[in-house]
C-alpha cells in the first residue's frame, strides 16, 4: 500500500480520530490506526473496543491495501511536518511502514490490518436520517442523569427508544431521571416497527458523540442494531457498542397525577439554590423546601450547624408542602430548561418532583424527594 | 511446539463439551482442573477460539481461516479476555474482576460467545473472588467463563460451587510416552520415562523439564542434601546457592526426595520412585535419617511451598528450612534410641 497526501488534508481526520486511542491499552494493535486505500480515498480507523471511529481524507495519488500504525507517533510526526508538506507512507507488507516528506524519513513499526478488530456496519439495522442539533440537543439535555460506574450496569448510558415517529432518550442514575422527546422527519423507517425498540448506548459512546455532533442542522444517518449503534456524518463514522442488558421501566416513573403545580423564574430560584447549597451537607447535598402560596421557602444546613435560608416568590396556590431535595440534582434540571421560567409539578412529600420548561414537555426532568 | 497443538488426552473432556454445545446445555461457569502440566489453559483457550469461530468445522473444531480466528490467533480477539495475574504481581487482583464486569456489560463484537479464560483461578483475592460471584452465578447471554486451576481446593468454596466441574486426569504412561518421546528430539525413551516420572506424569511438565536448565542442578542439589543430612554442609550456604537457582523448583525437588526416601525406607528398595534415576543415592542418603524425622520434614517443605506463593522473603524461608532439616538430623545422631 501506498499513498500521497497533502499535510491538511490528513491531519484533521486523523487528530479527529486519535482521541479514542488510549493510552494504556489492553491489546497493543489497539493503539494503531488502521489506514486503508481505496481508489483516491483513505480511510483511517481508531477503536478502544467500546466504541470506534472512522474519517476519510482524499489522497493525491496511491496504491490500494491496508495496514496499521501507531497512531500517537503517527499524528506527531503529521503534526509536526511543515504546513505545505506533502506526505508519502508507503507500507510493502512487511513489519515497518516508511513516511517520506521532503527531506525527512520516518520508519514505523506496522502490525497486519486483517489482526485489526474492526466492529462491523450493522446489518439489518433501523435506519434513519436526523439533524445533527437536534440529536446533540437531546444528548446534552439528557446525558447528566447517567449513572457513573453504576454496579447496576444499565443505568451507566443513555437510552434511546423508537416508538413510532418519537425518538426518546432517557438517563437515571436512580435518584433522577431526565427524558427527552424528539420528532424524527423521516420515520417511515422507524414504523415499520411496532414495538418499540430500546437500547442503551454505554457512557463513553454518548460522551464521544456530544463532542462530535456539531450546532448545524447537517444531517447525520444513524442505524441501530443489535449490538452497536452507528452515525455517519460526512466526514465521520462513529460506532458504539450497546449494552447488553434491559433498562428499568422508567414510564412508572414518571408523576401523573401530580396536582399542586408551581411556576417560577429560574434564573432566580438558581441563584438562591446556588448561595443555599453552601452550608448543606457536602456529602449529602440536601435543601429543604417549603412551598406556601405566593413563596417558596429554602432552607439548608449542616454538621457544623450552620444555616442558609433564602425565600423566591413562587407563583402557587395550593397548600403549604415541605419537600427536601439533593440540591445538585435539582440545579442540574434548572440549568437544562433553558428558558425564563420553569414549571415543578408535585403531589405530596414522598412522591417525586417533574420539573419541566414552562408550557414546554419536551424534556422532562424527574427528581426523588430526600428525608430530612 | 505450538500453542495450538491438540493434546490426545484432551480428547473425552473435549468430546463432552462438544456434546453439550450440540444439545445447548454448555455451561456458562467451567472448572478446569487436574494435576499441573497437562495443559488446561491449552484446553481453554482451543474451546474459546471454537465458541468464538465464525464457521466451526468437524468435531466443533475452529477453522482457523475465518475473521473470528485470525483475530484469536493475533491475541486481538474482542469477545475473548483472559485474567491472570499481572506482571509481578502473584494474585488477581479485584480491578482486573472488574474491568471483566466491564467488558461483559457490553454486546459482544460479533454477536457469537465470550470467553474468559481465568487462570490460575486460586490466585484470585479474596475481594476479586467476592467481586466475580455475581458474574459467575448469572452471566450475560452468550459468556462462558472458565476457571482454570491445578489446586480446586484453594478456590473459594463459593465460586467452586458455582461451576461446572470438568478434571483433567494424567494420561495412561504409555500414551504420554507416545507423546512425549518424539518432542524430545536427541533423548531416548528411556530418557523420556525419566522425566515423565520426574514430571509425575504429566506430559507438558515433563517438557518444560527437558527444556529448562534445572534438571543440571538436580545432582550437585542431591549432594547438598546428603551434605545436609550428614551434618557437613553449611545450611545457610546451600540455602544461598538454591535460591539462586531456583527457589520454588528446588523445594518442589527437595519434596519430591523425601517423599521417595520415605518410599524406600516403608516399601523398601524397590518400590516405585518419581526420581528412578537416583534410586541408590536416596538409599544411601535415607539411611542419615530416621522416619519420624523425615515425614516432619516433608510436612515443613509442603507448609514452605504454600507460604511461598504468598508474601514471604524467600531465602528466609529456605534458610529456616535447611536449618530445621539439618537439625533433626542431628537430633537423630544424639539420641538415636528415638
């Protein structure tokens, strides 16, 4: 195999890709890429396992085949070649692979492509065209419920469920719960399929995908199988693998009939929280709140008896209501909303609370009441 | 030698697990075990390459052609994990269970099985062996995980119980010997009997025997003992020089001649020895000891063996050892009414 390229049309691919090698890898061939031409195209592949990467980049001129090199070294030397430089690889099948550009010579250690494990497109995958901001919107309005090395292993990701013309994604980690509707355009694919279809895209996959899907509304193609998930931009492929397990049915979850609804600014209500939280219990995090007609009481404190109390009027009428919360949870739903006010909707002390943006469902956020 | 070789004596487990693959019934949770040397991490690793196998051919075989296996026989495989203990360490470790727990809560890659290859399975921790009760009870669909160890005793009893037990018998002495003897090219068979006694007759060891530099130490290690034994070698120089060698292999030789000297003084000269070949020097030497004192010695050196897999200065040990053996034999020379 060989090729030419010019210095900017390779490094961006490849510094796009090199972001999964990790460091300290379980299998050496893992912290190669895999390069392979075809016709005036290269393809440059990087996977840790989990989830794995694939850009293009068009070549001035080449011969056809594959192989793997390491990837770091590889970069550096891209990186650090003047800008102009145009640059040869050239790898006969042996164990090295040489990169020529002007006057330097590189000579890299090469492992056989065929021994790189590639994860396959899947097959007879749903398949389904989306805007990049819409599906970076829901991740980003989701994706800070999910559990973090969570024993119950299903509740460490995202998941995404197609019912019909919705795409829903849905993170918990237990204590709350954060849901996010999205109509998908083009669903024709997704009806087909009457029951709805779960998966659970692993923490790292999400992670990766909100840093790589761009505020543009380009779309991106993404296809769901049985064991990964992938979504092809045009300048990149991502592949993530699933988890394998069922996630709980988070619909009992969600509150119903909750009768006392409150509407408030969320600006102020954050800046409250934000000063009362200091002087709460720094491993438990817990606020109390005292909802009475007109104002909403918060109160916090901690070992050391010290104490914070903060009043935000509140648009409400019911009865009086003491609840106790997490603060970080309910700072972290007030910060998704995104709009001037919010509405939480609560039944009694010991149910949950929904908080969503005002007369807006899309996102929904769920959190569980603390004792105090 | 490769790591691929089928090995005869492998054939009835091998054909019982197929069994069970054909009628759906393999076990997620497998014990290997049986005496050291007869290659149950082999067995292992020739049953996950044929689960993990694209296409398998005759016998449940793996073809060696497809994808799956061009990645198994690269080390690459991505459904495939083994756990053992990491470099210089002595004990898996309770991360290196976890991170399998990791890896088992994903899919797998292509969708067929996944194999975890654990071995030495006693090696485990305390906390690693809690940490993979759970997984080993209820695995994900798909996993197979082996156990592999030569010492089941020394497994919790809570994982032991768990698994499906398949033991590895020493193959019949003329078949290891059919074996063995052409793999040891410039021996003769007699050569080969030897060691596969010296190997108490597992084939592998035997081979390892012959490949190893110990087996030039074992006579000059013979007349230490004697030395030993007639009060005229320093215990703390020989213990130096063995240690040197080898620490581990010159207790397991130590072992292996008192046990035949205690052989030769109950059944007399004739009796079957695992060291043939120095028949007349342990008559002699057994004649410097008496019985009591030789069965306290053999039941100190197997308490050595075990600390020395733990956290212990191994020429402490070796020391204390030759010291209390040189002892006794002179406590022999003292009263010799006892």
């Amino acid at each position: 195999m060989k090729f030419t390229i010019s210095k900017e049309m390779l490094v961006k691919p490849l510094q796009m890709i090199c972001g999964i090698v990790e460091r300290r890898q379980t299998l050496p061939i893992l912290s190669n890429v895999h390069a392979s031409v075809s016709g005036n195209r290269l393809t440059l592949i990087a996977t840790d396992l989990e989830v794995q990467m694939s850009t293009h980049a068009e070549i001035l001129n080449g011969s056809d085949g594959s192989v793997t090199i390491p990837a770091r070294k590889f970069l550096d030397i891209c990186r650090a070649l003047p800008d102009e430089a145009t640059i040869v690889l050239s790898a006969d099948g042996g164990e090295k692979a040489t990169i020529r550009s002007a006057r330097s010579r590189f000579t890299l250690s090469t492992l056989p492509a065929e021994d790189f494990p590639c994860m396959e497109a899947p097959r007879d995958a749903i398949r389904f065209g989306i805007a990049q901001d819409t599906l970076k919107y829901a991740i980003e309005h989701t994706q800070f419920a999910m559990a973090q090395q969570d024993v119950r292993y299903y509740l460490n990701g995202l998941l995404m469920e197609m019912a019909g013309s919705v795409l829903r994604f849905v993170a918990t980690d237990g204590h709350r719960l954060a849901l996010c509707d999205l109509v998908v355009p083009e669903a024709e694919e997704l009806e087909k399929f009457n029951e709805n279809q779960q998966i659970i895209i692993p923490r790292k996959g999400v992670l990766e995908l909100s840093r790589l899907l761009e505020e543009s509304d380009a779309p991106v193609q993404v296809a769901v199988g049985n064991n990964f998930i992938q979504l092809k931009t045009d300048q990149i492929e991502f592949v993530s693998k699933l988890i394998d397990g069922r996630f709980p049915d988070y619909q009992n979850v969600v509150p119903v009939n909750s009768d006392k609804r409150i509407v408030c600014e969320r600006d102020l209500l954050r800046q409250a929280l934000a000063r009362v939280s200091i002087l709460s219990n720094e491993k438990f995090r817990g606020v109390r709140l005292e909802f009475s007609p007109g104002l909403l009481h918060v109160h916090a404190h901690n070992p050391e008896q010290e104490e914070a109390e903060e009043e935000v009027s509140i648009d409400y009428d019911g009865p009086n209501l003491e609840m106790g919360f997490n603060v970080n949870y309910v700072q972290d739903a007030l910060a998704a909303c995104e709009t001037a006010q919010v509405q939480l909707m609560l039944s009694d002390p010991n149910s949950c609370c929904l908080i969503h943006a005002l007369d807006d469902e899309q996102c929904r956020y769920i959190i569980m009441p603390m004792r105090l | 030698m490769s790591e691929t070789d089928i090995l005869p004596w492998h054939e009835d487990n091998w054909r019982l697990l197929m069994d069970c693959l054909d009628a759906g019934r393999l076990a997620h949770a497998l014990m290997l075990t049986g005496p050291q040397g007869l290659g149950k991490g082999r067995f292992a690793r020739r049953l996950s390459q044929a689960l993990l196998c694209h296409k398998c051919g005759a016998g449940g075989e793996a073809c060696g052609q497809c994808q799956g296996c061009r990645l198994f026989q690269a080390g690459n495989h991505p459904d495939f994990l083994t756990l053992e203990p990491l470099d210089n360490k002595k004990v898996i470790g309770v991360d290196q269970v976890r991170e399998m727990t990791d890896f088992l809560s994903l899919k797998s890659q292509y969708g067929h099985y996944r194999c975890i290859r654990i071995m030495p399975a006693e090696r485990m921790n305390e906390n690693a062996a809690n940490s993979l009760l759970k997984t080993l009870e209820e695995p994900p669909a798909g996993t197979v995980l082996m156990l592999v160890t030569d010492r089941p005793a020394r497994v919790t009893a809570t994982l032991r119980s768990r698994c499906q037990k398949i033991t590895f018998g020493l193959p019949r002495r003329a078949s290891a010997l059919d074996w063995l003897a052409p793999r040891l090219p410039g021996r003769g068979r007699e050569e080969a009997e030897t060691l596969l006694a010296l190997a108490n007759g597992a084939p592998l060891a035997a081979l390892a025997l012959a490949g190893g530099e110990i087996l030039d130490h074992r006579r000059p290690m013979l007349e230490d003992v004697a030395l030993l034994f007639s009060r005229q070698g320093d215990p703390i120089a020989i213990a130096e020089k063995w240690l040197k060698l080898d620490a581990k292999a010159s207790l397991y030789w130590l072992y292996s001649w008192l046990v035949d000297m205690s052989r030769l003084k109950m059944a007399g000269p004739a009796s079957h020895l695992a060291n043939p070949d120095f028949r007349e020097d342990l008559l002699r030497i057994s004649e410097l000891i008496d019985t009591a004192d030789l069965l306290l010695n053999i039941s100190r050196i197997e308490k050595a063996i075990l600390q020395l897999e733990g956290q212990v200065n191994p020429q402490l040990l070796l020391e204390d050892l030759l010291i209390a053996c040189e002892v006794g034999s002179q406590n022999n020379e003292m009263n010799p009414a006892t």
